[in-house]
C-alpha cells in the first residue's frame, strides 16, 4: 500500500483524484492540500510515501512548497502534475529533487502507476511534459527572467533592485540585455513578450 498526500488548488480535480487513485491501485490517501502552505503542513504531518502536488497553487507555487518539504525530509518522493512544463520550471524541480511529471490531463490509472513507479525509485516524466522541456527556446538567463518577473508586477528599478536585493545598475543591465534578447522597446514590452512565450 502507498501512502499519498495530494495537494491541489483545483478542489475538483483533487477530490476526483482523492476518490479514484485508491480504486485504480493499492493507494491510501493520507490528506489533501488546496495550497502551497498546506501542502507542506500536510506532508510534513503525515509523511507519505509519495507526495502528488500541483505546479501552479496560491501563495506559496509548487515549486515553493517541494523546495520547503526538502529541506525538512531531503528523502521525500515527489510526483508534480503539470499544465505547462516551461523548460526553466522542469529544470528547478529537477534540482530540487522531484522525480516524476505527469500532465494534469493524465486518467487516475496512469497518475496510479507512475506514483508505484516512483515509490519503486524510479523517475517518470511524460513523453508530452518532456518533449516542451527539450525544446527549450528561451534566450533569457534565469536572472533576466527574474527581473521581467519582477518587472511585470509593475515595480520601478529601484524597486526591483531591492527585492532582488541587485544594485540598480544591474538591474538596468539585466532589463537592456532583455529587451536587445526580445527586440522589444520597453521593459514591460519584453515582459509581456517573455510571458506570451510562457518564458516567466
């Protein structure tokens, strides 16, 4: 039997998946999580076997909250659904140590056997997941990226500069790199370009 805490903002696709993964395998589902926050509360509570959470939540993302339940239990298995696998995200999860991908659109029986998969240790990402992840077509560095992140919150320089705690001499040189990258006019214009690329 696999023990399992799914952590989803989507509460019915989360009660869908807290109804049948236990029909298609030999699951138990210990709890469920509707944020970034409760997941980690939920994993770090019931220590499942494998923890299925959601990429984009509230608050505290996906991301967030793998990175926080690292760092407590370095040994947690983790299975991450996805909408959109942007090659930039499926690197940091992969850094952070998450071993499975599968695509929100997947049936309950294929979420139950990749879940057995990693509980094995084994690691499973989707042929589809994989395949946007390879073409990785972005010419932005992780630090431009972030500064247009940043940026598109409608923040000054200065602004951006303090949160990302960079001189604002940087930032300007990370903003100019961005907009020559995306031959755009303005900061906020190459913004909207990287976000319309699904680059942020």
């Amino acid at each position: 039997m696999t023990s399992v805490v799914l952590a989803d903002d989507e509460a019915l696709l989360r009660k869908a998946l807290a109804a049948l993964l236990p029909l298609e395998g030999d699951i138990t589902v210990l709890a469920e999580a509707f944020d970034g926050a409760s997941a980690i509360e939920a994993t770090l509570k019931h220590q499942p076997d494998v923890l299925v959470i959601d990429l984009e939540m509230p608050g505290v993302d996906g991301l967030g909250a793998v990175a926080e339940i690292r760092r407590a239990r370095p040994g947690q298995v983790i299975l991450m659904l996805t909408r959109h696998a942007r090659p930039g995200v499926l690197r940091k999860a992969l850094k952070l140590g998450v071993r499975g991908f599968v695509s929100k659109s997947a049936e309950p029986a294929h979420i139950t056997s990749v879940i057995a998969t990693l509980h094995e240790g084994k690691r499973w990402i989707d042929p589809d997941v994989s395949a946007v992840a390879v073409m990785d077509d972005c010419p932005l560095t992780d630090r431009e990226l972030d500064v247009l992140r940043v940026t598109g919150e409608g923040y000054s320089v200065a602004d951006i500069a303090a949160r990302l705690h960079l001189a604002q001499g940087t930032v300007r040189n990370y903003l100019s790199n961005a907009m020559q990258k995306t031959q755009t006019s303005t900061r906020h214009e190459a913004a909207r370009y990287a976000r319309e690329h699904d680059w942020l």
